[in-house]
C-alpha cells in the first residue's frame, strides 16, 4: 500500500516510486487528499502520464500536452489553447479516462456545452484544439483512434452563426476622424484604415520599419499580451504576415509629421508605445460617447481597408498578399459576402450589354 493517513491532520499522502525515461528510479510523496481514494488517484495519474499510457487522465494529458505546445509554438498560441483547456474542456473530460472517451461523449459535450454557450467561431475553436490533442494521443501514446473525428466539429441551428463582418465606408471613416483630436491615437486610427494592419502588428513598429524613402511600412514583428507574463515581441502571425507595405502619399506625409514632433526618437523606438487594449477601449469609448453609428471594433478596421480595396476592384492576390493572409481562399471565406454583391454588379453590366 502507497496511500497512508497523517494522523495529525487528518489527511492523506500517496508515497510512491516511479522509474524515469532515462531508468533512474525516483520517489515521489504528495500531501493534502481528503480520501485515500484521491491519494490513490494521483498515483494511478501520474504513474499513467509519467509512462505516457492512453489510461492516463485528459488532465494529465493536458499537462503532457501543453509541455510539448510551449516548446514548439508562439506564446500567444499557447497561451490561448492553455486557456481554452482550463476554461472549455477540463470541466468536463479533465478526469475522465483519454481511452475511455467515446464519441458520443464529445457529441453530447458540444451539444450541451459548446453550442448553448458560445458564438460558432469559439466552438468550432474549441473542437479543433480538442481534437488537436486526442490527435496527440494516437500518434504518440498508442490510442486507437481519435473521438473527435468520429464525433464531428459542431453545426449550428439557423439563427445561431457568428454575426457578419462590419465595416466602414471611407466617408463613415472620415466623419469618425473629426471625433479623434489625441494625435497619437488620430495616427493610429489612420495607419489601422489605409494600410490594413493587425493591431499587434502596429503595436510592434520601430522607426527603423518604416522606410519614408520608398514609402513602405516593414511588418517584421506582432505585439501580443500574455496573462501573468506581460507584453512579448514576436514573429507575425503567419509566414505571410512577414511583409512590405505600400503607403499613400498622403498617409506617408501625416506619418512624417507625427514623426517629427516625438521626442529626439531611436531607430528602435516604438511609434505608438500603446497597450492594444487601451487603443481598442479609446476607439470604443468615443464611438460610445458621440453616438456614431456604425458602431465596430477596432479590427473592423482592418476589414474596412479590405472592404475598400474590394470596391476598388484589386485583384484578390494583391489584397492577400496586402492583409497578409496565407492565400486568396482565406479572403473569400472572410469577405466572401462581398464577392457575391460584386458578382451580381457583374451580372448587371453584363444584362445592360
């Protein structure tokens, strides 16, 4: 036996030994259970992932899983599936067996949990990082075959699907600007419309990345916060997001000026030494106060520079390589709605003719 009670407490404490992947032979002692059988529980747990069995817990999976996650991917994305593990699945699967996981499980658990409770993207999200990790389990650890496959991402009833894109005309755009008197975030707000940019993706520009010469801004780095670690600078979000872009002559001499009027500025220096959260909360205050109508978020201000650049008639590919999207499918499933409006402008001429 491995489980004994600590007759001045009252409680429990497993004490065990284990052997590690290199053969040495460790002992382990943990405190604290209430029960013998939670003691036990904690052996079996940690004997199982120590091991890397398919008996071990989705908990411990988990912690297997996002130790391999934080060597291999970018903070942001760590972080967010960390996130989505604690908040959206171990609730549910965290002390359930990964081999005993059925895809009726996970098909209840979607129709219970997921769609109630989340907008489609959230869900659809969720599953994949789900399925990410059962997937993890079969390639690795000798799990058969992966539930999640079986059970399906989720569908949504009618009535239920994530709500469209908003945008900004350019003379709704204009008008906003009149609101916007602080002159760093009057720049901000203008760079975010006429160049199409992610917000980490301005949060993060130096002097050094804007070449006023040709007239082109060098996206080289993303600006992302993470919980309990603070602002970290890292490589854009795709190998695309890496990318030179093309500013208007006016925008460029506005940038000159703000330039200029900063305080004796480094090559290394930031342009806009903002938190992304205080930018978004100042766009959302001062449509709030003045009442503008449409109201968006911050990153509509990105699909707005693509809703212009789409009545402009670019052609796709340049608007993809613009935004910084991987190819010119992911910019018809984002603004497919707006083909479909330029396809029946199409059939019109074509009627007249």
């Amino acid at each position: 036996m491995s489980q004994y009670k600590d007759e001045k407490t009252g409680k429990w404490y497993a004490i065990f030994r284990y052997r590690t992947y290199e053969g040495a032979n460790k002992q382990v002692k943990k405190c604290g259970f209430a029960t013998k059988r939670e003691a036990k529980q904690y052996e079996t747990d940690f004997i199982s992932k120590m091991n890397a069995s398919k008996d071990m817990s989705v908990k411990s999976l988990s912690e297997l899983y996002l130790a391999d996650c934080k060597k291999r991917n970018k903070p942001a994305s760590y972080q967010t599936t960390a996130d989505c593990l604690k908040n959206r699945i171990l609730p549910t699967f965290g002390h359930q067996a990964v081999k005993d996981i059925t895809p009726i499980m996970i098909r209840t658990w979607q129709n219970e949990q997921l769609i109630p409770k989340y907008k489609k993207s959230t869900a659809i999200d969720t599953c994949r990082i789900f399925g990410t990790m059962l997937e993890f389990v079969v390639r690795y650890y000798g799990l058969p075959s992966n539930p999640m496959r079986i059970a399906g991402t989720v569908r949504y009833p009618n009535g239920n699907e994530d709500a469209p894109i908003r945008f900004w005309t350019q003379e709704q755009f204009e008008q906003f600007m009149t609101l916007i008197h602080e002159p760093m975030h009057h720049m901000i707000y203008e760079m975010l419309f006429w160049m199409g940019m992610r917000i980490g993706e301005l949060c993060a520009l130096r002097l050094k990345d804007i070449d006023f010469e040709r007239g082109v801004v060098h996206i080289e780095r993303n600006k992302v916060h993470i919980f309990n670690v603070g602002d970290v600078f890292q490589t854009p979000k795709t190998a695309t997001s890496r990318r030179t872009i093309g500013m208007p002559d006016r925008l460029k001499e506005e940038l000159m000026e703000y330039v200029q009027r900063l305080y004796d500025p480094k090559p290394d220096d930031l342009l806009f030494p903002r938190s992304a959260s205080s930018i978004g909360r100042y766009f959302r205050n001062t449509q709030k106060r003045n009442n503008f109508e449409p109201h968006i978020r911050l990153h509509d201000l990105r699909h707005s520079h693509a809703s212009l650049l789409l009545n402009m008639g670019i052609p796709a590919k340049a608007i993809a390589d613009r935004l910084g999207h991987a190819n010119e499918i992911m910019l018809y499933r984002t603004y497919g709605h707006m083909y479909l409006e330029q396809r029946d402008e199409l059939v019109a001429k074509l009627n007249k003719l």
